[in-house]
C-alpha cells in the first residue's frame, strides 16, 4: 500500500524534438543541454520539488538512454524517496499486446495503474521542453478554488505571435469557452503553456474513453480537451507571469540560452529559494588563462579559456585554446575550440573540436544574404577540420575537412 | 572492482594549531581549498580511487562543517550498504583523542570489528593526488610491515615533529630522525602510512600498556628495527599545509596547468559535495586573467592571479590581484584587493582597499563585514 499522494506529475519526455536536428540525434529533447550545466529535463522536474510534489512519472519513448541515465535515482533533485520519487514509464508489453505511446493522452492511459497506486486528487501533465520556473503549488491552489476539472496554465504573448500557439479564449472569471489551434485571427493572447492539472476522477473517465473513441489520436490537445470543454467540464486558464520559453527550436533554444545573460530576463538561476537541481560533474573549477578575454558570459566548471568568449555559454570542460574566438554561442560539454578558430552564433554540440583557423557561423552583420543567416549547429562528437568553414545556418552531422 | 582488503583511516583534526585562523570554526579536514574543495575531499577520494571503500574519519572538535560537508558520503561513494563512511567523534571526551596513539585506542572497537587485512592512515594536512593501489602493490612485494609515504624535498619549516627517513639500497627504512636540524633535500614521511590492521592494534596496545605516547617516536622510531619499514616516495604535487602562507601558496599553484593535470587527473577525480549553482556568470567589463574559479560566481570587476571558490561576488571597478576567496563571500564596488585571503561569506563593502604582502597574506576571517 503506497501512502496517498495528493498530487502526482506527470512529465511527457518521450518527443524526438525533430526541430533539433542533430542535437536529438541521440537523446530525447528534455535530455538536451542547457544553460551551461543542466539538461532541460532540470527544469519541471526541479519545479516540481520546488512545488512540494513527490511523485513524478517521467514518460520516455524516443532515445532514453541519455535520459534514463541522467535522472537515474533521481537523488539530485531529492526525488529517491522510499515510497515515491521520479519514476522512468517506458511503454511496455501487455497481454492483450504491445503497443508504443501512441499520443500524449495515451502515454498517460498506458500508466494509470501507476497513477492509480497513489490515490491521488489531482494530476499535473508537463512537458520536458519548456525554460521557466514555476510553483505548481499555486496552480493547484487555483485549481481547487475554482472546483475545476481541468486547469490550463496560459501566458500572455505578444498579438503578433500568438498565431503560433494554441489559444485559450476566456470569460471574465477564467473560465475557457473555447480553443483555438494556432488561429490566423487570435481573438486573445492567452497561449497555452501545455501544462495542465486534472483532477484525477475526471482525467481517468476521459482517458478511458478516448482510449475506445474511434479517429482518436489520443492527443491532449486535439482529442481530449476539445471533449471536455464539449461536455461542459469546468476548465480554467491559470494565468503564469514570469519567464517562459519553448526551446522546440533551434532559434528558441539558442535565445534562451542568451536570456540568461541578459540581467534584465527574469530567470534568476542564482535565486536559493527556487533552485533548479541537476546531476552535477566531477571537474576542477574553471581555469581562466593569462590573456583570455571573457565577457558577457556564462561559464561552467572544468573550462580552460585561453581565447576570447563574449555573450556566450560554455559548458563543463570545454576548452578555448589562445587565439580562438568564441562569440554569441552555445559551447556544449567537452568541446575543444583549437588556436585561431572562430565560433560565432553557433551551437557546438558535446566534444566535438573544431580545428585550428576554422570558421563557424557569422554575425548577421558581416554577411550581405541576409536571408540565409541563422544560428550554425555542430553535432556531438565531430571533428570539424582546421581552416574549414561552416556557413551560418549549416547543421553539421558529420565530420569536415580541413583545408589546410 | 571494489574492495581490495584494504581500510582506510583519515585523521581530520590534526595540524589545526599551523593554521588557527583557518581552523578557528572548522576541523583542519574542513578547510575550504581550490576553488570547490575541502582538504579532506584529497584523501579521501585518494581512498576511494585506489578501491578502498571502508573509511573511517577521526574527528575530534569543531567537526560541524565536516559532518556537514561529509553527509553520508555519498559525493564519494561511500554512502553504502556494506561499509562505506563511518565518522569517528570522541566517545565521551575529547581527552580521549589527546594524541593519535590514545585515538588509536579509542578506536579500537572499530579497528576490531573491521575485516579488512591493511590499513591506510593519513592526515588532511597534505594536498595530493596518490595511487593507494600503487602504495599497497610495492608494501606486498617488499614483504613490508609498514610502508611509509615520504616525499624528497627541503622540509616544510612549520612541519610538526618533521620525521626524516633514511633507507638501504631495497628501500629499507634503516634510519628514523624526528624533529632533527636539517638544511636541504631530505626524505620525510607525509602522514600517509599503511600497516596491517592487527599489527597496528598491537603496536597500539603496547604503546599503551606502557604508556608511551607518541606515535612517531615510540612506534615508527621505535619499531623500525624490530619491524619491516619500508618507504615509498610520491614524487607528484604534495604540498604540505603548515601555515597560512603554505596554504596560500599551495592554492596558487594551481594556476600551472602541470599542477592542475596532476592534482586533478582525469581518471582519479577529487570527489567532493556538490551544491547546485549555476554557471559563472561575467559581466560585461568583466577582465579576467590567470585565475581559478568556482561555479555560481557572479564578476563585474577585474581578477588576477586569483582562487575564486564558488558563489563569490566580484563589484564594478573592482581589483582583486593575488587572492584566495571563498565561498559566497561578497566584494563590492571600487574596491581593490592584493594579496589577501579572504574566508567564508564575508562582505566587503564598495570602495575598500585591502593589501597584505606576498610572503604574509591578509586574512579576514568567516562572516566578517569590511
């Protein structure tokens, strides 16, 4: 018998994350690195301790190796309790047959004996792809008080841009009258943050019938919410102010990454009530050479900097050698940046070393095809030879040449 | 592999009275160093990396911030089911850890109920990266009773009781000096020894039947004839920590990528607690030039020849040149630093100058306000 949980998250981290390209070759999406030390994973589960949950189900499909690893026990972020704790849900074979998670409703239907053994009130559904820090606590506390069904976490963004979110349109008192999927015509610019909290009696009716409802894609979004609001369920909009980021993308990964130089982004990583946890290496402190100019950036244990780094993110044990310059870039663990080289508006995957006198990426103000710039990505593992050049925007799989 | 028939102890608590002023609030075991680390994460992870995963750490007062550091040990592994870490306070008095042969003997019972065939000792006033594996490998084939860890330099001139060593050509210890007037190169003994657990109870005991107390002149000076000594020389980076300016010296020499390599060799790792900060942070105009920094440090100003241990704060216009700084300690704006060492969490406020001299480091201690 497991002691009644009032709550139970539930963290979807089986996507591939294919706008990524080559940095979820390998691993799952909340699996990628970030921030010069975490894995995005880092940030809801970290929320959720921060938040006072103890039980949290981690639904993995694509690539967990990197992922089951890295949140093992789950001591590093207090969740290795006796009786709850993080707990990996792979999808698995059943009598009546084997099946994989078929959609975002359906990773959760595979799992309610998991849910079940809880006993718990409410469930909250996260998603492993989002930068934000946030206290589920109040969520629910909001939840409770509205006697909803369904909670909706929604933030406000800019009317140009909720175009590319689902939006939740709302009367006076929070209460959602309708959805729209990425509207050409917002009629609101509350978008959907794909956090949710059920309250469990209800989800678990609406799971099991999905589950048997013909042309279902056993999706939250598209099968089950559409259900709910049709049945006349009480779903509210929970509305989030602070940072918020959807790193789905490489563009969207590579801002957030830059947020967090910028003083004036309220993400604070320093802040001791809300800390954001993970699985820390073992490395010397950092090494900053006589010479090296650093600037405008963040850097993690292990470095050795010899060259020049401004408005970047270096992880653990990466290696700037004399005479590199590194600019506004993303410098992934174990990557060695040789003599001579230039990295700029890129990210570098974990060590991959890019030779002597190599150029990678450009700022968009020294290229003329203005439309063909964007952020150059490196793969893990690569050798990107000495002279070579990445133009920008180039996502690189394979090792390069030199030209030298 | 794991468990190699070997235990080890670490005495935490001596060589305090080298550096009172680091040691005012904490065991010599606890003393921050390096960036990131404790003195006692060396040995300790020495242990661990040669195999050993039975340890057991004497401490005697002033021990809160070790136990804190220590945990169960699970930043070294040794939070286990079969052995693992075991800390040793005094009983019932401090009286009882008076000198190390009476905490040998007060020990005993742990000492007894251990399986393991050698023992380990060292203390946490030396900083190395040593191979225990290595050690254990030349004592067996010596047939050796005791193997003594020594190192061939001038001798430390604070050292307490230095203990100099003489050998034959097998690297038989046939001559045992302690405190002797010495100028030049010798062989002295590091406070790193192994011997097998029994004969170590017995030579304890005898000590105490007797009621012979020193642990250097009444067993390793005494024994060694009746007893196979041999030595067994470290020839990496080892300094020893015997005063406030050997401490400040032993941290700057990490700035040499040689020492770094050494002390911190990639596949014998030093092992210590984590705390979760973020990455450095360097602010715009931040100048920073041959320097050692921790994680979660946030630099505004200029940094020179420094260690900068984790959380630490560095203000606009600020200099700091050769100094150790440790933990979330917080230097504020227009402010210039040289040569001082600098302890835990202390503020100095904006437009202060402090200045000590390279061979007698300024220190200012835990939780002051400049």
């Amino acid at each position: 018998m497991y002691p009644k949980q009032e709550v139970v998250a539930m963290l979807l981290a089986g996507g591939q994350g294919s706008c990524l390209g080559v940095l979820t070759q390998k691993l799952a999406k909340p699996a990628v690195p970030f921030g010069g030390k975490y894995r995005i994973i880092d940030f809801p589960l970290s929320n959720c301790v921060n938040s006072g949950i103890e039980a949290v189900g981690v639904l993995t499909q694509y690539q967990p190796l990197v992922l089951n690893e890295y949140i093992g026990s789950g001591q590093p972020w207090d969740l290795d309790s006796m009786n709850s704790g993080v707990r990996i849900l792979s999808p698995y074979q059943q009598i009546k047959g084997t099946d994989w998670y078929k959609g975002t409703a359906n990773a959760i239907y595979q799992n309610i004996n998991y849910i079940d053994r809880y006993n718990p009130d409410y469930v909250v559904i996260l998603s492993g792809d989002h930068i934000y820090k946030m206290d589920y606590s109040k969520m629910i506390a909001a939840h409770k008080e509205n006697n909803a069904d369904c909670t909706i976490a929604v933030i406000d963004v800019p009317l140009a841009e909720a175009s590319r979110f689902g939006i939740m349109n709302t009367n006076p008192d929070g209460s959602i009258y309708e959805f729209e999927e990425k509207p050409k015509h917002p009629k609101s610019t509350n978008a959907s943050m794909g956090i949710y909290v059920f309250s469990w009696d209800k989800l678990r009716k609406y799971l099991i019938e999905d589950e048997t409802t013909e042309g279902s894609e056993h999706d939250f979004r598209k099968d089950v919410l559409p259900k709910m609001l049709e049945d006349g369920c009480r779903m509210f909009a929970y509305e989030f102010q602070g940072y918020w980021k959807d790193v789905g993308t490489i563009d969207s990964l590579w801002e957030a990454n830059m947020d967090l130089l910028d003083p004036n982004v309220p993400l604070d990583l320093s802040d001791e009530s809300w800390k954001i946890y993970s699985r820390n290496p073992v490395v010397p402190p950092q090494y900053i050479q006589e010479g090296a100019q650093v600037q405008n950036s963040m850097i993690a244990d292990g470095c050795d900097i010899g060259g020049s780094v401004d408005f970047s993110v270096l992880f653990s044990n990466v290696v700037v050698k004399p005479g590199a310059v590194v600019q506004d870039s993303i410098i992934m663990p174990g990557s060695v940046i040789e003599e001579g080289a230039v990295v700029q508006y890129a990210i570098v995957s974990e060590n991959t070393v890019i030779g002597k006198n190599a150029h990678v990426g450009a700022r968009p103000e020294d290229i003329v095809d203005k439309d063909h710039w964007g952020i150059a990505v490196i793969g893990d593992n690569l050798k990107i030879g000495a002279g070579a050049k990445i133009a920008p925007k180039e996502m690189i799989a394979k090792d390069v040449e030199g030209v030298e | 592999m794991r468990g190699n028939n070997v235990m080890g102890i670490i005495f935490s608590n001596l060589h305090e009275n080298l550096i009172s002023q680091l040691t005012e609030l904490r065991t010599m075991g606890a003393v921050p160093f390096g960036g990131r680390y404790r003195l006692i994460d060396f040995p300790l992870s020495n242990m661990v990396n040669s195999g050993i995963n039975k340890v057991g750490v004497i401490t005697k007062t002033n021990y809160q911030s070790l136990t804190d550091h220590l945990g169960a040990g699970k930043a070294w592994d040794l939070s286990r089911q079969r052995n693992g870490l075991f800390i040793l306070p005094p009983f019932m008095d401090p009286s009882d850890y008076a000198n190390r042969v009476k905490t040998f003997n007060a020990i005993m019972p742990f000492l007894k109920n251990s399986s393991e065939e050698y023992v380990v000792i060292s203390d946490c006033d030396v900083v190395c990266n040593i191979d225990f594996q290595q050690v254990f490998e030349k004592h067996l084939a010596n047939n050796a009773d005791i193997t003594l860890v020594y190192k061939r330099d001038v001798l430390p001139p604070k050292l307490q009781e230095p203990t100099v060593l003489s050998f034959d050509a097998k690297g038989r210890v046939v001559d045992v000096l302690v405190d002797p007037a010495i100028t030049g190169s010798c062989s002295y003994y590091m406070n790193i020894m192994l011997i097998k657990r029994e004969l170590l109870m017995k030579l304890i005991n005898q000590c105490i039947s007797k009621n012979t107390m020193s642990f250097k002149r009444d067993i390793i000076q005494g024994e060694y004839k009746n007893l196979a000594v041999y030595g067994y020389e470290f020839k990496g980076f080892a300094p020893m920590i015997t005063s406030m300016s050997d401490y400040f010296n032993a941290n700057m020499s990490l700035k040499s990528k040689d020492v770094r390599d050494d002390l911190f060799n990639g596949s014998r790792p030093v092992y210590t607690k984590v705390r979760d900060d973020r990455p450095t942070k360097y602010g715009l105009g931040s100048k920073v030039s041959n320097s050692l920094i921790g994680n979660g440090c946030n630099i505004e100003g200029e940094v020179d020849n420094c260690v900068l241990f984790k959380g630490v704060h560095i203000g606009k216009g600020t200099k700091v040149s050769n100094c150790v700084i440790m933990q979330d300690t917080r230097v504020g704006n227009n402010c210039s630093l040289s040569y001082v060492v600098v302890d835990k969490d202390v503020v100095i406020r904006d437009d202060k100058t402090l200045a000590g001299q390279p061979s007698y480091p300024v220190y200012i201690g835990k939780l002051s306000v400049v």
